[in-house]
C-alpha cells in the first residue's frame, strides 16, 4: 500500500476525523476508509489495545497414508507494542518432531496481519531455539482475532513460511488472496496412496520416504543422515 506524506495526510484525515467533514461528506470518508483499508486496521489495533495482548492458536492433523500423520500446533501472542511471540511444534508420531520459538514484529496491511521475524535470545542448549530474523508471513485477520482455526487434511502457505521451508511446486494456488505477498491460504491435493511399509524422515522441513536399500540396510538411527546427504547430492531419484 502506498505510503503518504505528512501533507497529505494533513489535508486527508480530517475528512475521516473531524464530524462536520463526515457529515457532509460521507462519500468520500466511505471512499477513504476503502481506498486506505483501514476498517480492519482499526478492528485489529481496537482489540489489541483493549485487551493488551490478541492470543491466537492454529493446529491441524493430516493424513500421509496408513499410521502416519502430521500434527501441527502454532501458538502465538500478538502486543500492543507492535511486537509478536510465537511457538510451533510439528510431529509425525514415533518417527520425528521440530519445535522453534519465534519472536518479531506485525502490523496491518488490508485483510492481513502481516509479521516479520527478528533474531532471538540465545539459549541453553536443550531448550528450543529461536527462529533466525527475517521471516515474513501473513495471517487472515478474521482467522486471528477469532482465537483459534483448525486445518485438518490442508495445509496453509503460511505454516511454510514461519519454518523457513520452501512452498511444495505442488501447492495449488487456486486460492490465492493476496496479489502482494503470496503467502495466503492455499489448499494442497490429497496425498497419493502409499505402501503400508513406507517410513518417512524430515529433512530441512520437508518428508521425505526413506529409500528401501537405507532401511534394508542401515538402522533408523542412520536414515535421516543418509536421506540428508542424497537429497543434498540430488540422488532422490535412485531410491529404491
């Protein structure tokens, strides 16, 4: 959205602040809360202020064939300073889990609470890290101020951004709302049947299906390493 200068933001705002310019001018305050969409600014920065701090939570359950599924769970915290925290946790039961803390900065911009990451507080080791600065996502305005969403079976293009993962090339973007910073809900096509004896490991936030000659011949302890080094050689294709 285009930023205004102080001059024209002396001649704009009194149509919108002063009662006798609203009166007689109703049109154009409608045409200037439109234009500047600031009806969800204001409903956003309200709730805020009213109630110190906006809690919003996100989970979701979905399905990657038989006995595996990935659960997820955001939880963040939004204060009137204009500052945001943020924790998220993903399993995949037995086989592997990730966590990260996240603490940055949000402000409205049309229908979005828009947030950028900013580096955190070192910590011990064993406890769970901070993200690094720099990650920019945004989250629907509704979605947040009504405390909690669910997203079972789909996965939102912004959970791919707060963990620093590429969006799949397979994401439809058929929903796409914003034409700004593309990082809106966006559903992701059901997953194609897979053999009952297929093991999966995470690799920089992606699952991958473990080769079949690394699980016939190496211990769990080891797939995710050798996973790691193939995908990073590009050798996915010789799985077996």
């Amino acid at each position: 959205m285009a930023q205004l200068d102080e001059a024209t933001l002396a001649r704009v705002l009194p149509f919108i602040q002063d009662v006798q310019c609203r009166l007689c001018c109703r049109e154009w305050s409608n045409h200037i809360f439109v234009s500047l969409q600031l009806v969800n600014r204001m409903r956003f920065h309200k709730h805020v202020r009213e109630n110190g701090v906006v809690s919003y939570y996100h989970g979701g359950v979905r399905s990657f064939g038989e006995d595996f599924e990935e659960c997820v769970a955001y939880s963040f915290e939004f204060f009137e300073s204009g500052t945001y925290h943020l924790q998220w946790t993903r399993g995949f039961g037995q086989w592997s889990a990730a966590n990260e803390r996240q603490i940055g900065v949000w402000w409205v911009q049309g229908s979005n609470v828009c947030c950028k990451s900013r580096d955190g507080p070192e910590v011990a080791d064993g406890c769970v890290r901070y993200a690094p600065a720099g990650r920019v996502f945004e989250l629907d305005v509704d979605g947040v101020l009504s405390g909690n969403t669910v997203a079972d079976g789909t996965a939102l293009v912004w959970e791919f951004h707060i963990r620093g993962s590429p969006v799949p090339c397979f994401h439809d973007a058929t929903n796409e709302r914003s034409p700004d910073l593309d990082h809106h809900v966006r559903s992701i096509p059901a997953p194609l049947s897979l053999r009952s004896d297929a093991r999966f490991v995470e690799i920089d936030g992606d699952v991958l299906e473990v080769s079949g000659d690394i699980k016939a011949n190496y211990p769990e302890s080891d797939w995710q390493r050798l996973m790691r080094c193939r995908a990073r050689f590009g050798l996915l294709g010789h799985q077996t």
